[in-house]
C-alpha cells in the first residue's frame, strides 16, 4: 500500500515547532503593524485625491484658488 506524503512542508524538528509558537505573536503584531500603515497611507491619499478634486473644480470655474 502506498503511503501518502502531505502537500506541505512539515517542521524538521520540534525546536522548530517551539520557536514558530514562541515569536507567533511577534509576526502577528508585525503583520497588522502592516496593514495598519497601508490603511493609514490609502486614506491620506484618498483625502489627498478628494482636495484636489475641490481645487481643480474651482480653478475650472475661475474661481479663487485660496479660500
């Protein structure tokens, strides 16, 4: 009977089991630290895009640039 092998890299050693577990959380802040930037970035940019929609609007109606 063949044996099946599994479709993933198993840990070599338990030491190694031990280490993921231990800096897990470590990985897990570094990850949402991430994505927090990345949100941060998208909004400022969002804001960025929406003041200069306001800008160019007024500028196409002639109007003063500097409220």
């Amino acid at each position: 009977m063949p044996t099946l092998k599994p479709s993933f890299n198993l840990p070599i050693s338990i030491s190694e089991i031990v280490l993921t577990k231990r800096y897990m959380p470590e990985i897990r802040n570094l990850s949402l630290s991430i994505i927090k930037k990345g949100r941060e970035q998208a909004a400022a940019y969002r804001s960025i895009e929406r003041w200069h929609k306001v800008v160019y609007a007024k500028s196409a109606k002639g109007g003063d640039l500097f409220w």
